[in-house]
C-alpha cells in the first residue's frame, strides 16, 4: 500500500509533485493498458466462437426431422365425406377405398328413472350423506374389450361423504372405466362407460348393482347404448367398439352414419417432402453465409478493444462506430470455421453406397452446389427432379439422405452432423460455455493468466509509484533543509551590519 501520510506535495520546491506522478506513472501503465485491450480482444474471441456454436447447435436440431423416413415417405389422405375423417402412415398403400358407415359406435349408459333419486330436485350433492347411508357397499359389474368375465368395482362410504364423492369413487375405482354424474335440475344419476361398443354380446354391460344404485339413486333395470360402430368396406361387413378405427395404415374417424360408400384416396405426399427438403437447405445456406461471413470479415488492428478508461473519454456514437470494427474480424480466416466448411462441402459430394437404388450423389435427386463460387459452398434445389425421385422411389432418396449405416453407406445428412459435431466439439474444448469454469477450456485459461499477469503488473505499479513518492519527497526534505539553512544564514548575515 503506498503511504500518503509521508507524501509532501512540492511545498519546498514550488513544483505539483501530484501532477508529475501521475504523468510518469501513466507511462508506466502503457504495457498495462495493452494487456487490458488483449484481454478485452480474447474476451471477444472466445464470445465470437460461442456465438458460432450456438448456430451450429440450432442447425443441428433442424436434422431430427430429417432423420426420419416419414419426412420422405409420408402419405396424404382425403375423404369424400365429413362423415369419415382419415389420415395414413407411412405403411399405407396407395389408391382409392370405398367405405360406408351404418351405425356408430355408442358407450353402455345407466340412469335413475323418471321419479329421479331419493334425494328430491334441487339437492345439493356436494353437502355429507346422511347417516344412513355410511357404510353401505356400493358395487357393480361392468364389461371391457377382454371379453373375460366382468370387473367387479366395490367401496363403502365414508362418514362425510357427499353424493358427489360416491360418483367420484365410481371414476377412481373402476380406473376412468366407469364415470356418473348428478344433475340436480332433473334429479337424475348418470352412470356411463367411458368407452364405446358393446362388450356383452348376451346381456347389459352394466351387472350386480347394489341397493345403493337400484334404491336409492333409483337407478332403471333398462341400458342404453353399448352399441359397436357397423360399416362396410367394399360391401364387406365390418364391426368396431370404438368409431376409430385402423386400416391398411390408415387412421379412420366415423363422425356419422353415411347414406351409401364415401371414397377414401391415400398418395404419397410429395409436396410436403419438396418443402422440408427445400426449407432445410435454406436453412443450410443460412448457416453457410453466417459462417464466411464470420472468416472472411475485414480486421481493423488499428481499433482495438476499449477500455473503461477510454470509454469514459468518449462519447456513446463514438464508442458504437469503434466498436463496430473492433468486433470485426475476430474469426477471420479461422482455421475451425475453414475447416467446418471444407468438410460440410465434401460430405455434400461424396457419394452414398445405396445398392437398394440407383441414387448416390445429392446431384441426382437435383441438389448441388450454387454456380457462384463466391457464395461458398451454398447448395441450390432442382425442385422438379427432386419430385420426380421422390414420386419414383421414395425409399431410396430417404436412404441417401438419412443411412445410418457406416462407412461408405452412410446417409449425407449423418455425414454433415458428425462434421457439425466435431467442429462443435472443437470450439467448446478451444472457447468453453457458460456452463464451464475457466480453467475447463484453452481460452479460459489463456484468460486465467492474463488476468494473473495484470494483477502482478499493477501490484509493481504501486511499488513503482510508491519508490516516486519516496523520491519526490525525499526531494523536498532536503529542499526544505536547504531553504531553512538558507533562511538561517540571511539571518546572520543580517545582523552583522
């Protein structure tokens, strides 16, 4: 620490001490100023390469689509009626349907009669059951699609209980099978299946309801609905508990009975693979301009990086214009980026063993490399030709783009991941994340140092500026001996005369 307390200011020599300390030491803080704007430009590096991973990650995420078959041979499905809905897989076959509807499917449903419950219209179900119903069973049977003997669902109420808790329970213990409601307007139960279709060919779906059901919610001997969905493909009879139903890879949705066939048409859905095709290589040549921006920018060595000494001499347009090419070039010609973009290129190129196909090269389903060689390697779409393959052979195009073999097999979009990983991998070892600690990268500890370097060299600024105050004032003492000896010999030479 430098002691002020022993400091004298140029009382005896007339000359500003402060001043010329400050002078001299702010010759000597010259190398520290370069040190600062060399951090500060490493700072900017390191962001400048998180900036770049950061794309590189998001392109990355744009490739799970791509990845999958669906994205090349996908099928579209259309209906000549809104009484039937449809959309296919993958798997469907290609070509027209006929199908015709003539029931619906409906869900097995119980109620209380006319005379509606005990409880009278107008009953609150949400207040405690009177005493007399705690501990009764409540229990029943119903049907499901295992076609086994019927599930039994049995509680008893709890003291506390309200009517709405009993028809909860019914849901709960009968796991969503099974709900009932109250409507206090008719004083009616409803107790219903949560699925449709008819589970119990020879009887009811709903069996063994207890007293609480038939005496008290005064629930009716009659059932309604449980009825399977009835239709025809082709003029084939054909029957279903649910009015989903699955066929040939089609996915059907019977909305409504029809009046005679509705023809359903399923096709490969060409258009939809053109454009995710075509958006991902625009996506592609985004990254590419990005990226020969980033390594062809102009660096401006004349403007280097502010330090808040400096910024508080300027004003904020002047601090904006010098950082506008201070932060230019900061990866210009960088040996990872030149590197990322030669190996997209070549994994672009190079052929694709495919022996179920004759397509190998990116080129014969119409995607090549611009003729601008300026654009670096920016890739341009044969839409046509990229139709004609995709109607031709679908399969093979998805192979060429997305084998997850090795070797010479592998699809090219594998190919130009693993070369976005690598270079991923290659920045995060050189320029971290904000995850990482300095010391789990090179340029953080690149940093690490400098920043030691600096505290060193300031911790000799004060030694040097301290060894000043000591000279100056050491100065002055003996100025101030001198003008005191000075003043002492006037003195005695004055009183001789």
């Amino acid at each position: 620490m430098i002691n002020n307390n022993m400091r004298m200011t140029g009382f005896a020599s007339g000359m500003d001490i402060n001043q010329m300390v400050k002078d001299l030491m702010q010759a000597e803080r010259l190398p520290l100023q370069k040190m600062e704007q060399d951090q500060l430009w490493l700072t900017q590096r390191r962001d400048a390469y998180r900036e770049v991973n950061t794309k590189l990650s998001e392109f990355e995420n744009k490739f799970f689509d791509m990845r999958l078959s669906k994205t090349y041979l996908s099928k579209i499905a259309s209906s000549s009626s809104d009484a039937i809905s449809v959309s296919a897989s993958n798997q469907a076959s290609d070509g027209n349907y006929s199908f015709q509807v003539d029931q619906l499917a409906s869900a097995a449903t119980r109620y209380s009669g006319v005379e509606g419950t005990t409880f009278g219209k107008g009953y609150d179900a949400d207040q405690a059951l009177a005493a007399e119903y705690v501990g009764q069973e409540v229990s029943f049977a119903y049907h499901d699609q295992s076609q086994d003997s019927p599930k039994t669902v049995s509680f008893t109420i709890q003291e506390g209980d309200s009517l709405n808790d009993v028809l909860k329970n019914i849901s709960d213990e009968s796991g969503g099978a099974v709900r009932a409601f109250y409507d206090q307007n008719s004083d009616r139960v409803f107790m219903e299946r949560t699925e449709t279709g008819d589970f119990n060919k020879n009887g009811l779906e709903f069996e063994q309801l207890s007293a609480f059901f038939t005496d008290t919610l005064n629930i009716a001997a009659e059932e309604q609905g449980g009825t399977d969905a009835e239709f025809k493909y082709n003029g084939i009879a054909m029957t279903s508990h649910s009015n989903n139903y699955q066929f040939n890879g089609m996915n059907l949705t019977f909305n409504s009975a029809t009046d005679g066939p509705v023809n359903v048409s399923v096709s490969q859905d060409v258009d939809g693979a053109v454009d995710k095709i075509t958006e991902f290589v625009e996506q592609y040549n985004e990254l590419i301009d990005f990226m020969n921006e980033k390594v062809g920018e102009e660096r401006y060595r004349d403007y280097p990086p502010l330090t808040e000494a400096q910024r508080k001499e300027m004003s904020e347009r002047e601090i904006e214009l010098w950082e506008e090419r201070s932060k230019s070039g900061e990866l210009r010609n960088d040996g990872i980026l030149r590197s990322a973009l030669s190996g997209m290129r070549s994994a672009w190129y190079e052929s694709v063993d495919n022996p179920n196909g004759d397509l190998s090269r990116m080129m014969d389903v119409g995607i090549t490399t611009t003729s601008n060689w300026r654009q670096g390697g920016k890739l341009e779409v044969d839409e046509q030709k990229l139709r004609e393959k995709l109607e031709e052979d679908p399969s093979a195009v998805y192979r060429l783009f997305s084998n997850s073999d090795e070797g010479d097999s592998r699809g090219i979009l594998n190919r130009v991941e693993g070369v976005l990983e690598s270079t991923m991998d290659r920045i995060k070892d050189r320029a971290g994340s904000t995850a990482q600690t300095d010391f789990q990268y090179t340029m953080g500890r690149e940093l690490k140092s400098m920043a030691e370097r600096m505290a060193n060299f300031e911790r000799r600024m004060q030694q040097t500026e301290q060894r000043y105050w000591d000279q100056f004032t050491a100065m002055e003492k003996a100025m101030q001996r001198y003008n005191q000896q000075a003043n002492y010999m006037m003195q005695q030479f004055g009183g001789m005369q």
